[in-house]
C-alpha cells in the first residue's frame, strides 16, 4: 500500500498539486500538514506514520515537503527503513527501494541542506555589511514605545489575559512575553525601547523556506 503525505506552510496555499499527483502515483490514502517542516509535532505525519506497515511506501510529492535537514530526512527514512518501509518522492523520482533511489536521495538530501545553508550564510554576510555601513538590517519592531505601555498597564491588571493583550496591540502572546512580565514589569528588552537604547528595527534570523 502507498500512503502519501502533503504539506504547505500557511492556510492560504493549496494542496490540491500535491493531492492529484499523490492520487495519480496510487496513494490509497493522503495525510496533510499545514505548517512549518521545521516543526517537530506534525499531526498529519504522525497519522501517515502510524498507518505505514511492512512493505508500504510512504510517498511525498516532494522532498521539502516531508524536512530540509539532512540529518532528518535520515532519521525519518532510516526509521522507515528499520520498519520495512520505502519512501518514495515524485518530483525527484527518488524511489528507496532501488539502490540508484538510496544514492540519490543522499545526494539531494546533501545538496538541499547546502542551498539553506548559503542562503543563510548570505543573509548573515548582508546583516553585517549593512551594519558596517551604519544600516540596521531587519524588519520594523512590533512593539513601540506606545504599545509597550499600553501592555505594561493591561497586565499590571491581574484579570487581563495575556492573549487578549497581545492582540489588543497587534503581537502576539510569544513576542509580549520578550518585552514584559506576566505583572506588567518591563523585562531587559522592554526596558532598552524605553530607554532608546534598541532601535525601531530588529534582526531577523533568516527562517526555514517552506
């Protein structure tokens, strides 16, 4: 039997490509994500997973779409392996139960790890050269001194939850949490936007592309 996995990042993508190509390929049955590769709890591969027995193949529509790493595609079909499952990727035409399909997909694997590395690496290298010119690389910072303090006043109230106060000034409960405490005292980050010592842009670190 060949089960198949789909995942897209945000709800606004569509699966319908991949679901089309996966039933052309003879899934019997589809389990879908939407959200990150880099996340670790993926519900829908977890349902893929537990459905796989010996001698099925678990089939992606493309590598990216089941991890990006390395290290955890080899621990995702090396599992596999170890329960007498093969893995197969349409748009590679990897196929593990071939041992050109083994080779293969090490080599993409290796070669999609690199390209996410340089795109780091370059991403870093540009950050820095813009700091050297005096540019602060980044995005604009969410939290302004006005929201700051309108956060730091809604949770010195104990009866305010600190969801609705994140989206009450347009953040979200992850970010407020950097800049405040559960009472409404300023933690080190709040307390250098207050003092003008951080600037109106932060640096992002570059993210996991989809």
């Amino acid at each position: 039997m060949k089960i198949g996995y789909s995942r897209v990042s945000t709800a606004d993508q569509n699966l319908d490509l991949q679901h089309d190509a996966l039933t052309k390929a003879g899934c019997h049955q589809i389990f879908s994500d939407t959200m990150s590769s880099t996340k670790i709890d993926r519900p829908g591969l977890a349902d893929a997973f537990s459905h796989l027995r010996r001698g099925d193949s678990l089939v992606v529509y493309k590598l990216d779409r089941l991890g990006r790493s390395v290290k955890g595609l080899m621990a995702f079909t090396d599992d596999l392996k170890a329960r007498g499952i093969e893995f197969e990727s349409l748009c590679e035409k990897i196929d593990t139960s071939t041992a050109m399909g083994k080779c293969f997909f090490q080599i993409t694997s290796a070669f999609a790890e690199l390209e996410r590395n340089l795109i780091v690496e370059r991403t870093h290298a540009g950050l820095a050269a813009a700091r050297g010119r005096g540019r602060v690389g980044g995005r604009p910072r969410k939290v302004t001194k006005a929201k700051l303090r309108i956060a730091m006043a809604a949770m010195a109230d104990r009866t305010n939850n600190a969801s609705d106060v994140a989206q009450l000034i347009g953040i979200n409960r992850t970010v407020l949490y950097r800049y405040v405490n559960g009472d409404g005292t300023l933690k080190p980050l709040g307390q250098a936007l207050l003092s003008g010592t951080v600037g109106r842009y932060e640096v992002v670190e570059p993210a996991a592309a989809d």
